[in-house]
C-alpha cells in the first residue's frame, strides 16, 4: 500500500469526500474526509510527534486503523510541515506591510528634504542678488513686507470664534513642521535610521525655542493613539498634572480645549514649568487624525495665581501628532514638540537642560513615540509577562515609583511639603511632608501605619568626566559601596504595622549578597524594572534566625553607554515580600543628568587642563606626557547628580530621623563621589594626563609661588607649618579652610585654579572653573569695591576686602567674613603670574 502524504488542504465548506496526498513516491494516494478529519483531530489534540497520547488516540480510532503507522507518521510531517508555513507566511505578510509602510514614510520624508533643499536654493539665490541689488534699502523694506506674518482680529482668546481661529492657525503651523519645512530639521545626533529603530528623529537646527520631531510606525489604530497622547501624565515622567478646564466642539467632529499642564523640575535647583495650552482635535479630509496645540497669552490666562506660585510659565508654540491611517491595520505617526522653556531664570550651569534641542527629543518626543509602541506590543501579546504580572501592573508600578521620586525632589507645597529650618552652610535640603495621604490604595490594609509623615533629604551636585551610564550602573551593582543596611531595613520595617522604630534599635548585618530578580523592560530596553533582594541577619541572639531580607522595587535606566538618553536613573522603594499590586511605595534614588559640553570646551582643552594640574601630584603616579589635541572628549563632559532619599518618621522622632537622613545622604553623597573619582577617565589626579606648556607653572610650582608671594607681601603664613616641602604645600594649600582662587591676569579674569575649599564655594569644578569669570561671582558691592581697590592691590601688591556676598554657579548667596588678594609673583619675584583671593569664613546664605 502507498504511503500517504500531506499536501492537505482543509475545506471549511462544501469539501468533498475524497481527498488525494501526495505520498514519499510522488504518486496521489487518497483519504476520505473522515479520515482526514480524524487526523486533523489528533494532530489538534497532541500536535508533538513523540507524544505517547498521539499513539493512543490514532490506536482508538477505527477509521485509521486501515492506514500504515508509516503513512500516518508522513501524514503529520508534512502537516507540521504547511502550519509552519502559513505562519511563515503570515508573518513575511506583516513585515511586507510594514515595510510598505515605512517605505511610504520614507519617501515623503524624502520630498520633504527636496522641498527644503530647493527652499534652502531658492534662498541662496535671493541673498545673491539682494547682494548685487543697488537699492539696498528698497529691498530690505520689500523683504520686511515679504515675511511679516499677517495679524489676525480674530484671534480673541476670550470667545469661542476666536479660540476656533487660534486653533485653524495652529492647525496649519504644526503640519508645515510636520510634514512641510517650517522648521530646519536636523537627523539627532546619536541615532542612525535603521530596521531596529522605532522611528526616525530630527532636532531644530536654528529656530525660536526648542523643537524635536519623529515619525514611525504604529500598530495600533490612529484613534487609539491620540487617546493614549492625549493622557500625557501616563507616558511623560516629568508631567506632574493635566487638568482640562473648558472643551467645546468645532467643526468636522474636532473639539477644543484649554488644557492647564505642570512639569516636574529634573533638578532641586531651579523651579518647575507650567503652560496654559489650547488643544485642538480634529481630523483632515484624508482621513488623518490630528491633536495640535498651542500656548495662549494675555491677561487672566490660565488658573489662578496662587495654583501656579511654584511654577515658572513657559510656551509650547504650534506642536502635536499627526496620524494616519496604513492599508492593512497600523498608522504613520509624526510628532513634533516645540517649546519655550524660559531659561533665563535657572543657573547658566543648567541652561544647556533648557536650550537643547536633543533634550526635549529624548525626554518628549521620543519617549511618545516608544511608549505607543509599548502599548502596541503588548496589545498583540508580544510582551512576556513577569512573576504573574500583566505588563500594565508593572508599568503602573514604574510611573508610581518615577512619580514618587519627582515629587520629592520638587516638593510642592499644595502636597503639603515644606522646608525645615536651617541655617544657609547647608548642602542637603530637609523637608517634611505631614498632610499628604500615604493610604490612597484600594486595599485599606496596605497603609502605611505611621502617623508622622515622611521626611525627604535632598542635594544636587556638579559631576565632572562621569560617564552617567557607568555611574548608575555600578551604583546598581553595587550597593554595599554606597548604601547603609540598617537604614534600608529601618524604612521597609515602616511598612510593616507594629515595627516602627528608630534605626539602631533591631542591629542587622548585611551579608553581602544581593539578588536582582528582572520584572519587565521597555521595548529597547531603556528602562529596567526589577526586584532586589538585600539578605541580611540579626545581630540579636533572639532574633537570629528571624529572616531579616529585605526587598526594594527599582527602576534603572540610561545605562547603556551608547544608547541615547535624557538621563540616567536608578529610583527604589521599599516593598513588602507579598509585594501586591496597590503596595505603597516610598521612592529615593539618583537622578545624573549630562550637560551639553560647550563648543569651545575641545578648542580650549589646554586651558581646561591647566585649572586641574594644582591637583596632579595629590595622587602618587607615573607622569606622561600628552598634547593638548590628545585630550578625549569625554574629559569635557559635565553632568548634574540630583539625590533625594525618603524617611517615614513619626512624630516624636521627627528631629532624629532628621539628623539620620541629613548625615546618612551626605555619607551618600561622599561615597559617590569617591565612586566617580574611581571610575572617571580621568579621576582627580591629572598626572596621568597632559603636561602644561612651558609657559604655565606645574603643580607643585604654582603651589610655592601662591605661598611665597602670600610672605612676600602680607607679611604672615599663609600655611601652618614652617617647614614644608613642596609636596606637602600642595597638600596643604589643597585642604585649608578657606577658599583659595586664582584668576588670570586679563582683561577678563577667569578662574585657573581653586582649592577643595574654593570648589565647593563656587559648587563647581576644577575643569569647570574656565567658564567663571571674576566679576560673576560678586555681588554689586563687591564688584565696586573690587574695582575700587584693584589699583591699590596692583601697586601695593595686596589688599583686603571687608565681610560681603558673592554666589556661586548654582545661583546660592555665600558670604564670608574677609577676603584678601595679592599678586602671585613667578620665581623671579618680578613678573605676577595670577592673582590669588583667599575667603575667609566663608558660608550659604
């Protein structure tokens, strides 16, 4: 009998009884329709071939009972065989239209290059001839006539026609930058278009503001996009409200709504930002759905005055998604942020946050674009799911924690935090909050069951030469470096009802180990979820075999060196090992954002490298020498470290755990930086790294000439000891209380070295200390009694300033008691090299 094959087709309506395979031979060989059947029902039910219960069920079949074990074995072969085959070709079908997709995106991201090319011709052109144009002033005037954009008297905001015509006129601002060539777009440095990319994104080159664009592919429907864009506190972390106040329809089946939005501030060092937005949705004739919106201006605009205090009013000029539907299931997405941050009230240090364009693309438009991905992931099942957890509950978690953390860092007083009292030498920010709910969970068992409050310590720092990535990374990896066991074990036991008690009074012992057990990721694996596992042991005979692990939920991210980021962060809360899904979650963490290094910063490495030579022979090592070209680009590279950890307290250990938090973060604090120093490319030490040139002065020698010319002119030591040697001077110099800085001899001073002192008076860096000026860090007085004096400090070789205010970088008022300045004379004790300021009891006002 001929052994029979599967080239089956199932029928699903008028199939006939006969059915012909092609057997091993080549030859047709035919089954009936209850045959195959029969087999289709056992291939259903037990579809792997070495399944005993395959056999069994073929053996209680009576209609196979005719057909060779051979033919039957062929038979489910070939079976196999098609089903991989359909899915092959389901899935070729899939990538073939998404391919047609974004072959379509493509190519009109391609003719919006060609219009902007011969835009850019065009206007090469007319500057040519304006150039050779006699009547110059003629010109100018038509040019004028030619870009004044027309005013419109209908743009009231106060009435619905009004609003309607600010919403056209948006409408139309926003698709030109989207799809046509209002702005000068620019592909973002770092991300090359390529079959792994979720999209394609481009900054503003030159423009008002800061602009970000994207565009990809979607598998979700156009309508199921703009809800999840519209609800921007779910995917954007720095939104820390959305509050729609008015919504009315316009026409075409659109509507419009005034939308108030507060930001979260990254840093503790400048104030969050509001915008007071009107939102426009409708749909275009093509089909596309389109959400725009704009900022609105005038008096009166937006909520009260007392609900936005805390907030600086920043605009979003024309921005939104346009989104069109693609043959076959899917959108074509383009997103387009464009926004005016208003930086001129934060510290010049932090301006870069606010100025650039690749920020907004990181922490907006692209973060959209990844998050609507993320949802179509995990609505098509391609999401695996964790410990039990649905991908929602576990991004849930995520904001919660990421939310919990800003909050802490901002510290809005409609939260119900405010700042203790302190005196202005403080480095970390203590701050209570004793109103907020912390039972908002639907499990009323969940509470948290004390009835003080939570107290947050805080602080922000310069890092200088830290990649962020490396820094975060090895503070997950190892936390023993950094982090105190009793401190971690005194806030999860405040989770638990009955165990409240100050640190100190249960002593545990960590044993070391550490468990990271993976909960999800996002789609490019930009953020990690996970659950770590802290074992630890009593030091209490009774308590010792008592399990003393503890167990944080975190979140890490930006630690990929060569992934493109916002930031870097590392964020964890204390959980319950029951770890339900309503638990309530307290957040601390680090936060490390970079800072666009300054154009002129790989120009000027020499003069960079010469504000940290004082320092190179604090640390014992081989010299080598290096030309100031051979200097990395990552040895210019600055970033800011934000820091905030969460106590619960209650209220008669309020200024205890006060105390702790404020002497457990600035051990934090010292740990990390001893951390970066360690894994810097360059560290503290610049011995390693170039020599100056034969006009500077090394280290050591810069050292003697500011403590000799101190002798020479004043008359008194400037350093303790009488006998130094050169190593020891450098050391001293490098440690002494007061705040020493040497500026060069220009027409405008800049900083060239400080000492630990110095640094943290000017809270900056030795690297960063080129970028100051003398005259910025005086106040009015200062400046004018500085300028007063300067002739008699030339003449005489020294003067002395009385008790005054300077600020340092990040915008703090210090004071100091006295300062006092003289000329730093070279060997000859003819030629000043510098002028050195010693401040004398110095404090943060």
């Amino acid at each position: 009998m001929a052994m029979a094959v599967a080239q089956h087709r199932v029928s699903t309506s008028g199939s006939s009884s006969i059915n012909k395979h092609l057997d091993a031979s080549g030859k047709y060989v035919r089954y009936t329709a209850e045959q195959v059947e029969a087999l289709e029902r056992v291939y259903a039910e037990c579809p792997k071939p070495s399944s005993l219960r395959r056999q069994q069920l073929i053996r209680e079949c009576p209609i196979l009972s005719n057909i060779e074990p051979k033919q039957i074995k062929v038979w489910f072969q070939n079976r196999r065989c098609r089903e991989k085959q359909r899915k092959e070709s389901s899935r070729l079908q899939t990538v073939n239209r998404k391919l047609s997709a974004m072959n379509k995106l493509l190519m009109e991201e391609n003719d919006r290059l060609q219009k902007q090319v011969s835009q850019l011709v065009c206007e090469n052109g007319y500057m040519r001839q304006q150039l050779h144009t006699v009547n110059a002033s003629a010109t100018d005037a038509s040019c004028d006539s030619v870009v004044t954009t027309p005013q419109h008297s209908l743009r009231d905001p106060n009435n619905p026609a009004g609003l309607l015509s600010i919403a056209e006129e948006t409408l139309a601002e926003f698709l030109s930058k989207a799809t046509g060539t209002a702005v000068d777009w620019v592909q973002m440095p770092g991300m090359k278009p390529g079959p792994d990319l979720v999209g394609i994104f481009a900054i503003s080159q030159s423009c008002s503001g800061v602009a970000a664009r994207a565009c990809g592919l979607v598998s979700l429907e156009p309508t199921k996009i703009a809800e999840i864009l519209k609800d921007r506190p779910s995917w954007l972390r720095d939104c820390r409200n959305l509050e729609v106040f008015t919504m009315f329809p316009a026409g075409s089946g659109g509507t419009i709504e005034l939308v108030y939005t507060q930001m979260f501030a990254p840093t503790t060092l400048a104030p969050a930002r509001d915008f007071w937005t009107l939102r426009y949705t409708t749909t275009l004739e093509n089909g596309s759905f389109v959400v725009c919106e704009r900022s609105l201006s005038g008096s009166g605009a937006g909520p009260s005055t007392a609900a936005a205090a805390q907030f600086v009013r920043a605009e979003v000029l024309p921005s939104g998604y346009l989104i069109r539907p693609c043959e076959g299931g899917g959108s074509i997405i383009h997103i387009v942020d464009h926004l005016n941050l208003e930086a001129w009230n934060v510290p010049e240090v932090l301006r870069p946050l606010y100025e650039s364009s690749k920020v907004i693309a990181q922490k907006m438009t692209i973060a959209a674009l990844r998050y609507v991905k993320q949802i179509a992931q995990e609505t098509s099942g391609e999401v695996v799911y964790s410990m039990g957890r649905q991908p929602a509950v576990l991004r849930t978690f995520s904001q919660r924690l990421s939310r919990g953390f800003n909050d802490a860092i901002n510290g809005f007083n409609d939260d119900g935090w405010s700042i203790m009292n302190c005196d202005g030498n403080e480095d970390v920010i203590i701050a209570i909050n004793s109103s907020k709910s912390f039972s908002c969970t639907s499990n009323p068992n969940n509470a948290l069951p004390f009835v003080g409050g939570v107290l947050c310590a805080k602080a922000s720092m310069l890092l200088q030469n830290v990649p962020p990535a490396v820094l975060v990374r090895f503070l997950r990896e190892h936390r023993s470096e950094w982090a105190d066991f009793n401190v971690d074990a005194y806030t999860a036991a405040s989770l638990k009802a009955g165990t409240y008690a100050y640190p100190g009074m249960r002593p545990t012992r960590f044993t070391g180990s550490q468990i990271i057990m993976p909960l999800g990721h996002t789609i490019e694996h930009e953020e990690i979820l996970e659950v770590i596992r802290l074992e630890g042991h009593s030091l209490v005979q009774e308590d010792a075999f008592v399990s003393r692990d503890i167990h944080l939920l975190q979140i890490c991210s930006g630690i990929d060196e060569n992934a493109v980021g916002a930031c870097s962060e590392l964020v964890f809360a204390p959980i319950d090992e029951m770890f339900p899904d309503d638990a309530p979650l307290i957040p601390s963490g680090f936060r490390i954002i970079p800072l666009e290094s300054k154009p002129s910063d790989t120009k000027d490495s020499l003069t960079t490298n010469r504000t940290l030579d004082l320092t190179s022979s604090l640390e014992v090592g081989p010299a080598t020498n290096h030309s100031s070209g051979d200097v990395p680009s990552s040895q210019n590279s600055r970033s800011v470290l934000t820091i905030a950890f969460q106590f619960p307290f209650d209220s008669s250990l309020q200024d205890n755990v006060a105390t702790m938090a404020r002497q457990y973060v600035r051990s934090v604090i010292s740990s990390v930086q001893r951390v970066a120093m360690a894994i810097s490319p360059s560290g503290l030490s610049m011995a390693v790294g170039p020599k100056l040139s034969p006009g500077s002065p090394e280290a050591l020698t810069l050292a003697q000439w500011i403590y000799q010319s101190y002798s020479y002119h004043i008359g008194a030591e400037l350093l303790r000891s009488e006998s130094l040697g050169s190593d020891s001077i450098l050391k001293n110099l490098w440690q002494h209380q007061d705040a020493i800085l040497c500026c060069s001899l220009k027409s405008l001073p800049v900083f060239i070295f400080a000492n630990q002192a110095g640094l943290d008076m000017l809270e900056t860096t030795l690297v960063s200390l080129q970028d100051i000026t003398l005259d910025k860090i005086f106040d009015e007085p200062g400046r004018k009694a500085l300028c007063s004096d300067f002739a008699k400090l030339m003449q005489q070789g020294y003067a002395y300033f009385p008790a005054g205010i300077c600020m340092s970088t990040m915008g703090r008022h210090v004071s100091y008691e006295q300062a006092v300045a003289w000329k730093v004379l070279e060997a000859d004790e003819s030629t000043v090299h510098c002028l050195a300021f010693s401040f004398v009891n110095w404090s943060f006002v």
